[in-house]
C-alpha cells in the first residue's frame, strides 16, 4: 500500500486566487518518483458518475472528495471539495439524488472541503461543524496574505504576478459558513438513519469523523491518507499535536469500521483492512512523536533528529504528502517553540547578517562557489547549496552562485518524492531563472 501514492492536497486550495491557475502545476519530478498529485484532479475531470459505496452512500471524487448520503427525508453531504471541482461533484452527485440538502458536514475549514459550500446550501440547509473551525476560518483570514504568498509558492500557481502587500488587519472578518455548531459531539437521526459527529481534532483543531453506526461507516476528513500525515506543512500553520492525531484515531478505531471513507484518495473496506490500516498509521505517528520527545529530553537539537528519525519499514506508511523530517520539527518546535538555547539567538540578528563579511574574507562569492562546486558534484547538494546562500548574501546578482543554485536545485527536484518538497523546489527553479534573465528576485 505504501507504493500507492494518493495526495492530500488539504491545503492546496485555501485560497480562491490560485484556482484558476491549477492547470499550470506539472509535477514533473513526482512523477519520476512514481508518484502524481495530479492524478486526483485527472480522475475527477474524466469521472462521469458518482461512485457508489453502499446502498446509501455515494462518491464524487477529486483533490477532495465529496461524499453524499441519501435518505428519504433529505440528504447529507459530507465535504464539498474545492470551488472549482464543487459544480462537477454537485452534477454527479444530483444525477443520483436530487432530494433536498438536509445538511453539510464539514470536516474541517481547509478550502479543499468548504469550497463548494454555497453550491450546495439550501435556504433549510444545516451546515455543520466543530465549534473550532469559528476560529480557523478568521485564523485563515487574518492572515491571507501570507498564506496567498507561502500557497503560491508552494503550488507554483502565477508566480509573475506581484502580490498587493496587506496592510489592514482583520482578525475577525472571514466569512462564517456554518450554522450549526457543536463541542464534542452531535448526533442526529434522518430518515431513519444515524449520524453521529465526532470531534476528532488532527490535522486541524476543528477536524471532525461522520460516525454512521448502521452501517460501520467513517467519514474520517484528512485524519487518515496515503502518506505521512503533513504534522507541518511548509505554507505555515499552528501546530499541529501529534497526540490529538494519536487519541482521534483511537477514536477511530474503537469504533470498529467497516468502510473507511477519507476526504482524500479511496476508501477502504473491510473491518480487518481498516483496523489494521488505522493501527498502522496511528503507529508511525507515534514512534515520531516519542523518538522526538526523547531526543529533546536528551538535549539534542533539532536538525540532528530531523536526520535521524526514519520509520521503520513496518511503520513506512510513504511520505509523498507529508514528511517525516518536517513533522520532528513541527513536534519539536510546536512544543518547545523557536529558541534554541543559544544567547545569541535571543537577539535580532540573523546568521545570514554575517555571511557577508565572511564571504568578503573567502575572497568574494566566485571563491566560495569553487568550494561549493566539488560538494554537488559528490552530491552533497544541500551543503552545496547552503554555501551558494551566503554567496548570494554577499553577492545577490553573482551569476556563477546563481548557476550553481540552479544546478543544486533542480538535482534536488530530481529525486524528490514529495508533494510539498517539489512545489518549494520549482519556486526556487523559477526564481533563480528569473534572476538569471532578469536580475529580479521573486519574493
Ligand atoms: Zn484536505
């Protein structure tokens, strides 16, 4: 299972603005790795009717699922996926059912699952979710500026395009799109059929699992996909607590499903399949976390267990998503926050505001791009890479830094396996080409 890469693209379409330009992401390097995020979005153009996963539940699938539940007095649909795929998933979804929408559950406020929110929403419409997505929604609002910039980059959506910087802060405006809130759970009957509404915080603190006993069946969000859960994602985000994941799970598993229904990528079926798929999982996240607490009751730094930390192979649920290396970090630093117990990290002055003077003293940026060129060449490439940085502190438009920056980058592209890691890679590629044909930096 662990070879089949199926992409959580959860926060891929927090934003409106990138959505037109999703077509223009092509991840080339992935699909070397044998793996392509774009799969989900390909599956979901060419799907033509909704999948049915029972006598009740049916399936629209894409970067996010949508899930749809019909009884005879209504239907619930379970995520809407991202505006763009949302019209597409409503059409499938109708052709089953067109009966009234009773409710929407949302099992969390990332873009990918409220994006068809207003598409669905009838003036009767429940829309329901855990209290904390409130919060979230303005959390996300607050700071979509950055978000805007960290989601543009990561994706490699308009990266020409200059940003307007934000100068008014909004800490309370994003628009609520819930009606229906609830604490820890929410349980209701509708045409005969029970729904019970978990909180099961994990990737986000108002993350939610759709409990339908009668049929053993679990809407389980983001709480469970195909890789290493994204514990930090590099377009920013509070912590996110490996041990909420851990007791959501658990959560989970006691309830003993028969069909497993992810926001992201198959469901699964099969009490034992999914019992042992969920163990599994909640396992690899559990042997991150206690090896990261150790290794900071031991005093060791952070950058030591990044490279230290792998799963073993019985606990190698893939990192094509999320990334193990990452998720220490975000343990390490959700916990113990950013300093690292050097005085002279209490002040504000970065390492970067010495690389100058020590360029200088190398003899100047040419100088150190000799000495970084033996170590990509024996593919030290991060070194490497490293070493060009202070260059181009020193030096910003040095052409040879910038070249070897280049190379540096794209054989880390190369070989990267994960979603994230190559999206962060391709705006550093373009960015480096544009200063190289240009001489402007792409913030
Ligand atoms: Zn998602």
């Amino acid at each position: 299972m662990e070879n089949v890469y199926r992409k959580c693209l959860a926060a891929m379409l927090l934003l409106v603005g990138i959505q037109g330009a999703m077509g223009d992401y092509k991840p080339e390097a992935l699909a070397n790795g044998g793996a392509d995020p774009s799969l989900h979005l390909q599956q979901s153009s060419k799907q033509t009717e909704a999948q049915q996963i029972n006598e009740v539940i049916y399936k629209a699938t894409g970067f996010g699922n949508t899930f749809m539940v019909v009884t005879e007095e209504g239907n619930v649909i379970v995520d809407t996926s991202m505006a763009n795929v949302a019209p597409l998933h409503k059409k499938l979804l109708s052709a089953v059912n067109s009966g009234p929408v009773h409710s929407i559950i949302l099992t969390h406020g990332h873009g990918d699952h409220t994006g068809g929110v207003e598409l669905w929403r009838q003036p009767k419409t429940k829309v329901i979710a855990q209290e904390n997505m409130v919060e979230f929604l303005h959390y996300q609002k607050r700071l979509e500026g950055m978000f805007n910039r960290s989601n543009r980059a990561q994706f490699g959506f308009d990266l020409q395009s200059e940003l307007q910087p934000t100068t008014q802060v909004e800490n309370f405006s994003a628009t609520i799109l819930p009606n229906t809130l609830f604490e820890e759970e929410l349980n209701f009957t509708l045409g005969g059929k029970i729904f019970q509404v978990l909180h099961t915080p994990a990737e986000t603190y108002d993350a939610l699992t759709v409990w339908m006993p009668q049929y053993k069946a679990a809407f389980v969000g983001d709480l469970f996909y195909e890789s290493f859960p994204n514990i930090y994602t590099l377009r920013g985000t509070k912590p996110r607590w490996a041990l909420d994941y851990i007791s959501s799970l658990n959560r989970v598993i006691a309830l003993e499903p028969e069909i497993l229904l992810p926001s992201h990528g198959k469901s699964i079926k099969g009490k034992e399949n999914i019992r042992k798929a969920l163990t599994r999982y909640r396992d690899a996240i559990q042997y991150v976390h206690d090896k990261t607490v150790t290794g900071m009751n031991q005093g060791k730094d952070v950058y030591a267990l990044m490279r230290e930390i792998h799963l073993p192979d019985e606990l190698n649920v893939g990192e094509s998503y999320g990334w193990v290396s990452w998720s220490v970090r975000g343990i390490f630093e959700g916990y113990k926050g950013w300093f690292d117990g050097n005085p002279v990290t209490m002040y504000d002055q970065s390492p970067e505001s010495v690389y100058g003077d020590l360029v200088a003293l190398a003899g100047g940026a040419d100088k150190v791009v000799i000495l970084a060129k033996p170590l990509l060449e024996k593919g030290d490439n991060v070194k490497a890479l490293r070493l060009v940085e202070a260059a181009l502190v020193a030096e910003p438009g040095n052409r040879g830094a910038l070249k070897l920056r280049l190379q540096a980058l794209t054989k880390l592209r190369k070989n990267a396996s994960n979603l994230n890691e190559s999206g962060w890679l391709n705006f550093g590629i373009q960015q480096t080409k544009r200063q190289l044909d240009f001489g402007v930096k792409t913030k």
